[in-house]
C-alpha cells in the first residue's frame, strides 16, 4: 500500500503550514512601514497563509504546473525561505526593536534556492585595493549637506534589471560612465551593457567578472561605449561587436579604484566630488530585502555583487548610503537599497571605484 504523501498542489501543504503560520504570527508583530520604511510584505495582501504560493506563482509569473516535479521543488524552496524570512526580520526587528530596520520577506527571488541565487546573481569577482590617503591636511572638517542624491541632479539613469546574467559588474560601471558624462556635459545617455560583458576580454561575460579589471579595459583600450538602443542588452555573453569611429560613443579618460574601510566620511566627500560610485559589496542577504535599512545580516568578508552608490541620508535616527542596484525596479526600494553608515555594513566602503569621461 502506497503511504507516501501527495506532491503539494497550489495550496499550503498541512506538513509545511506550522512554517507558514509561525511566520504569519511572528511577521504580525514587526514594525510596520512606518519604522522600516519599507513596502508591507507579500503577506500583507493575503487573506490567509494557505494563499501565499499560488498567488506568488502568479504574481511572478511562473509556469510550472501545479503537481509537477518543477512545482515540487519550488514550493520546497518557497517555503524554505518563508522560515529564514521570519528569522531575519525576528532578529532584526522583536529583538533588538531598532528602528529603520531593514525588512525581509517575498520577492521575484524566493522560489531561489540561496546556492543558486548566489551562483546566478552574485558573480563580481574581489580585487585588493589601495587604501585611499588624503595628502592634503584638512584644517577645518569640511561641511556636507545632510541629504543627497545624484537623483535629484538628473544625472542617474533608470535602474536595469540583469536577468540571470551575472553582469552586475558590467551594469555598475556603465552607470558609473553615464552619470560621470551627465555630470561633466549634462548628457544622460543610456549606455550598452551589454558592450562591456561582450568585450571585457578579462571577464566572464554573465559568469562574472571585476569593475575595476572592466574599467583598467575601458581606459587602455580607450574604447567608445555606445548607445543601449545601438547594443542591446540580451541576458547572454555574445561575441563582441565594433562599430565605426563616427558613431557615437563615450571612453573614459580615466578611473580611480580604493578602499575606504574605516573611513566612510572620506567616501562621502568624494560621492559628492566625483559622481555616483561603484561598490563589490557582500549581498547574501539581500536576496530577501524588500526594504528599510540593512544593519545586520551583511558580513565584509566576501565581497561578490557590483551595484552603486548614488547618496546618502544622516536625517533620522539611522544615516544610510543610498545604492542602486541591477535587480528591476520591483526590487527593494524601487530597484535600490539602504545601507547603514559608518560600520561597513555589508563592506560598502571597501571596494569603490568611478570611471571619469
């Protein structure tokens, strides 16, 4: 006789639901928006916690048939992260009940095993950088403003979503060169991506690669970037494509690559000297965000994801870098991050680089 229990259908299967409900009650009793200064969880719009995986299948848009070894397999892993969600925002937000606490919960990632999220999505590769000296003897500490965003100047592009490309690397230079071009001629040009995963020829394309290897190849080589419309983004490394001289495209003059570990008031004054900054963070958490302020779960150790710092805000309880990243609007904040100040969460200040035009 058969004992074995039926494949979950597009309901919460009764084995798993005591994970379900222990996340629906503790999550019940986080502090809502208006201290994480996030969106309300997936949760939030469910009537009960049996409704969660159908409607995230839907919501996402996901294929799998409901009994198939596909589905299967992802509900085990949808539930899987249900219970680190509740780990994460429990730590954070009931047991040290700080405020701006970052918040965890449903996203386009959370049928993702962490193993293949991490393989997919966290491919830019560390590289040792120089400390930055300052040779010039500040004798008064200088004044900066509160709050600021390279936003508001006009000089940021749209956030880009790299798919399942493991282009993060590529996505936070060119937007490094955008802004640096907005900056100096007020041009804001979208431009291709697409060019650097194809070209970069000491990188891996979508299997990973270094900011600061893209950007030592952008300025030897003095290669022009075109327009994303002319060299479209495809999700895939190709083969690389040259274009005439008279086409127009944009080559770095120049870029700088430091650490600012310990020294995060420094990294502040060049965000506003030099424009929008790359950063190779650790970003194994963030597969779970959906917004607030990232205080914990974010080691220094292993750095592996590109994004950029586009700001910062010291006007609450809790100063933050603002930081763009390459996951889709839909991620976090509108497509960006919160980053506590001062403590290199996340080792935000270890890795910076910026290509000047």
């Amino acid at each position: 006789m058969d004992t074995q229990e039926p494949a979950p259908r597009a309901r919460v299967d009764g084995r798993m639901s005591w994970l379900v409900l222990l996340w629906w009650l503790a999550a019940a009793q986080l502090p809502r928006p208006g201290c994480c200064g996030a969106r309300q969880p997936f949760r939030e719009q469910q009537a009960t916690p049996q409704g969660l995986f159908p409607t995230f299948v839907a919501e996402y848009g996901r294929s799998y048939a409901a009994g198939s070894p596909e589905f299967v397999e992802k509900y085990r892993v949808f539930q899987e992260s249900i219970q680190r969600h509740y780990t994460l925002n429990l730590l954070s937000s009931n047991l040290l009940n700080e405020s701006g606490c970052a918040l965890y919960g449903i996203n386009q990632f959370s049928d993702i095993s962490p193993q293949i999220f991490r393989a997919t999505y966290l491919t830019s590769r560390p590289v040792q950088l120089p400390k930055f000296l300052s040779f010039m003897k500040d004798h008064k500490k200088p004044a900066f403003p509160a709050k600021f965003d390279w936003r508001d100047k006009n000089v940021v592009t749209p956030v880009h979503n790299q798919e399942t490309c493991g282009g993060c690397w590529a996505f936070s230079v060119v937007e490094s060169i955008e802004s640096s071009l907005a900056i100096k001629k007020g041009e804001l040009v979208t431009l291709s991506a697409q060019e650097v995963l194809d070209c970069s020829y000491k990188d891996s394309g979508c299997n990973g690669g270094s900011p600061v290897s893209a950007l030592r190849w952008l300025n030897q080589s003095k290669t022009k970037l075109v327009k994303e419309s002319l060299y479209p983004f495809k999700a895939k490394t190709g083969i690389c494509h040259y274009f005439p001289k008279s086409i127009f495209g944009v080559s770095i003059r120049n870029y700088w690559a430091y650490s600012f570990r310990y020294n995060e008031e420094k990294l502040m004054q060049k965000l506003l000297e030099w424009g929008p900054l790359v950063a190779v963070v650790d970003a194994v958490s963030w597969q779970d965000y959906l917004g607030g302020i990232i205080q914990h779960h974010c080691s220094h150790e292993e750095p592996n994801h590109a994004v950029v710092i586009t700001g910062y805000d010291k006007t609450g309880d809790i100063p933050y870098w603002i930081v763009r990243n390459s996951w889709g609007e839909k991620w976090g904040i509108n497509g960006y991050v919160h980053i506590k100040m001062g403590r290199n969460v996340c080792g935000i200040a270890d890795s910076i680089a910026v290509g000047f035009v």
